[in-house]
C-alpha cells in the first residue's frame, strides 16, 4: 500500500483545514485547538469519542489532540509530517481587531502577547520537525497590517527556517460559496526541494454561487431565527443614523441570487451583517446548518454546540472548498516532485 502524506492540523478551529487536506488525500496525524467549544465540534466530527466541551480535560487522554500550542513538546508530541495547515489566530490583525484593541488601548499585532505572536509557535513547529510545506491563512488585513511590517516579518521568518519561494495571495471565497471572504494564504515548501510552486498561479474556478442553493425551505426554519421588534428597530435606526452621516455601517439583506457579506464571529449577536427578507415578518439570521453551507462544509457536518457558540465557530472558520483547491495543488507539487527526485512514487494522495 502506498504511503500518503501526512499533514498536521493548527489553530484546528473546526476541522475546515481538516476536511480540505483530508478531501486532498492527506492524513491528518496531529490537531491543536485551545477553544474547547471548538474542541467539541471538532471531535464530533473526526474522533470516535466526542468530547463535550464540559468534559474538556478528557483532550488529555487524546495524544493527537491538544489545547494550548505553547505546552506542547514539539519534538516528542508531534508525530513526523509533511505538511503544517495552520489558520493563526488573527484578530489582533483584523480592521475590526485592531480598531478595538486601539480604542481599549490594547496591544495589537506582534506586540499582543496572547495572540499575536502565535505565529512564532508555528515557526518553531517548522524549524525543528522541518516538513515539506505549509499552507498559512489569515485575514486580508495581514498585508496592510504596521504598513506592511507584520507581513514582511513573517515571510522574512518563514525564509530565515530554509523555505522558499514562500509565495502569498488574497483570495475571495465568493467564486466557490455564496459569501465575501477575502483571506491572505502563504504557503511554502523546503528550499532544498527546489519546488518551482507560486499561490499566485492557482485559479479558482468562478461557480457563481448564489445564497439561495444553500437556504433551508422556509417550512424548515423556526420562528427563532427571526428577529425581535426591537432588534429590527434598532438595526434600521443605527442604520439610518450612520447613512445621514454618510457612512456605510449597517445591516445587510442578503440578495437570494447573489452572494453575502463576510459572516463574523460576531454573527450571533444580531446577525446584522446577513440578514434574510421574509414575507409579511421581520428578517431572519440563517441557521447554523446554513451557516455551515455557507462555509461549503459538507451538508452531514455535525453542529453540537449552542446556536451562539456555532456562529462564532462559523464566523472563525476557513472556506472549505478554497483550502481543498490549495491543497490539492500542494499536494500535487510534492508528489510530483518526490517522483521527480526518487524516479518512483512514494507517497500517494
């Protein structure tokens, strides 16, 4: 039987990167996630045993499951791999991050102890278990983040730990789901592979998706999804108010043949950002399972979690049928490669 590559999973989140890689052909043989929320949804999803959030402690009996990246010992925890999949933590970079943490005057970026400088556990990561790819995501603002700076010094990084070309590229998810999502991916591959391989040359086919296909019959949806009076009045006034100021902050009725703004981790507050018309009622949030289709998880993707902890897991989470595009073009290079360099095929995806 021929070997498959074998890809560990970071900031795991939901699986998003997992079910990409895994559709791509790779094995996952190592995950990490902090959020014991997500946690639960991931396990649900990928482990024989699901481990309710209550009972997070029961991770410490999974060896290829953890919490907190900084406890673990990479050298003895992580099993060999060939590829890091990582979507770092990102909101001291996001505009939204970055505007909140100025305004409480909190760190932001690198200078965010807690978060920011998680990327440098990805380098260590990379530095001593030394696999032959990476494929990093955050968010769009990565690149205008400290004019630039925070960026450069990742890739500089990245290059400094012997791999290149590290090549990066923004891309919208809307050509693959009906929803606007524009993410930065860097991916990478060992110098010593002389890997000829530019992000920027991957296309992604333009499905033209359209918010309909994925919405449940109205039948299906419960009146709780629907929006209180009082929200909807204070939606259409904060609304208003900012209109006459000519800002364009405000809820958003979702075009059904069209495609929707970003969903945030913040969705479950009010839902502001999508919201769906119905007849004769106030407007709808989308439900998770729709919310779930939006991301292009797969329709038997199990949801756990309470309606809020699901939005925020959503609001977090990669577009699933981009990262495959990605990871099959990773994939791809390094079989083609190894062949090229051993005259056979030793790995399979």
């Amino acid at each position: 039987m021929e070997k498959q590559l074998r890809f560990i999973d970071l900031f795991a989140g939901i699986g998003g990167f997992r079910i990409a890689f895994q559709n791509a052909g790779s094995k996952c043989v190592f995950s990490c996630e902090i959020d014991k929320f997500a946690r639960h949804t991931y396990t649900a999803n990928f482990f024989e045993e699901e481990i309710h959030w209550r009972q997070a402690k029961n991770v410490e009996s999974h060896p290829e499951l953890y919490g907190d990246i900084r406890h673990v010992n990479i050298e003895d925890d992580i099993p060999e791999f060939e590829i890091l999949a990582a979507g770092f933590p990102c909101p001291t970079f996001s505009i939204a991050g970055v505007s909140k943490r100025n305004a409480l005057g909190l760190k932001h970026g690198f200078d965010d102890d807690d978060k920011g400088k998680l990327f440098f556990e990805i380098a260590k990561i990379l530095e001593i278990k030394k696999p032959y790819a990476f494929l990093l995501e955050n968010v769009k603002n990565l690149v205008y983040h400290n004019s630039g700076k925070t960026l450069n010094i990742i890739l500089e990084v990245l290059d400094s730990l012997g791999y290149g070309p590290v090549t990066w590229e923004i891309f919208d998810a809307a050509k693959l789901v009906p929803q606007h999502r524009e993410r930065i991916f860097i991916a990478g591959f060992r110098k010593d592979l002389n890997v000829n391989f530019d992000i920027k040359q991957v296309e992604i086919p333009d499905l033209k998706p359209k918010l309909k296909d994925i919405l449940l019959p109205p039948e299906q949806v419960s009146d709780e999804y629907t929006i209180s009076n009082n929200l909807w009045k204070y939606l259409r006034d904060y609304k208003n108010k900012h209109q006459k100021k000519g800002n364009g902050f405000g809820y958003s009725i979702a075009s059904l043949d069209g495609v929707t703004r970003t969903m945030s981790a913040r969705y479950h507050k009010d839902g502001s950002e999508i919201l769906i018309e119905q007849p004769g009622k106030n407007p709808r949030m989308l439900t998770e399972k729709e919310a779930a289709l939006l991301f292009g998880f797969p329709k038997n993707f199990k949801i756990p979690v309470s309606k809020t902890q699901a939005y925020r897991q959503f609001g977090n989470s990669v577009c699933v049928p981009l990262v495959e595009i990605l990871a099959k073009h990773i994939v791809q290079t390094l079989i083609q490669r190894i062949e090229d360099e051993n005259g056979k095929k030793v790995i399979n995806y």
